[in-house]
C-alpha cells in the first residue's frame, strides 16, 4: 500500500468517526468532554492525512494520529466490556462492544502499517 492510498483511507476512516460519533451525540448524548476527545481524535487523523498526501512527508503525524486512535477505541471497547463482564449492560452496550471491537481491530491495523511507514521513511526518507 502507498502512503498516498493510506492518508486517503485515513481521511476516509476520520469521516466515517465524525458522522458516527456526530449522529450518535445528537442521537443518544453523550458527556461532552467524550465527545471532545473523539473529535481530537478526527482531527488528528484529519489534518496528519491530509499533510502526508500533500506533501508525501511527515508519516509520524499520521502514526500519531493512528495511535491516538487507537488507544481511544483501546479504551472505550474495554469500558464497554468490562459493564458487560459483571453482568451490567444491555443489547445497546453490547451492540457498542461489537462495533467498538471492529474498530479496535481496524485501529489496530493501521497504527501497525503507520509505523511501519514511520520506518520505512526513516531507513529512506525519499520513499
């Protein structure tokens, strides 16, 4: 994969997490510092992917950005499961497990090839 096609995705991913997280504050509520934190969490990805497509430099924004990210779903997705693990919760709390699992996964993922981008440019900063 290029650095080009994965600031896309990564663009991509920030817009999937603004709609969602947005829909889901107005639809359900939220503690706003929560929602704060997602939204830091977008513009990370916002502004670090669109620096690496423009200039293809700087993949260690987008590997912060990634990282944030995924230390953000680390957290909400064991939240979520530890309610469920002592019997708390309901359907919703376990539809919010699934869904933050995926995204876990997902997350994870692309912090992995963030930092092996990080790498490979630091081996050959032209690539």
């Amino acid at each position: 994969m290029s650095k080009q096609l994965f600031a896309a995705i990564s663009l991509g991913f920030a817009i999937v997490h603004f709609i969602g997280e947005t829909v889901w504050h107005l639809k359900y509520g939220q503690y706003l510092p929560m929602l704060i934190v997602d939204y830091i969490a977008i513009g990370l990805l916002l502004v670090s992917g669109s620096v690496l497509l423009k200039t293809k430099r700087s993949p260690g924004w987008l590997c912060g950005a990634w990282g944030f990210e995924f230390c953000l779903n680390y957290r909400t997705f064991f939240a979520r499961m530890e309610v469920l693990s002592q019997g708390g919760g309901d359907a919703m709390t376990q539809f919010e497990a699934l869904v933050l699992g995926s995204f876990l996964g997902i997350t994870a993922i692309f912090f992995l090839l963030a930092m092996y981008f990080c790498y490979e440019h630091e081996v050959d900063p032209n690539r």
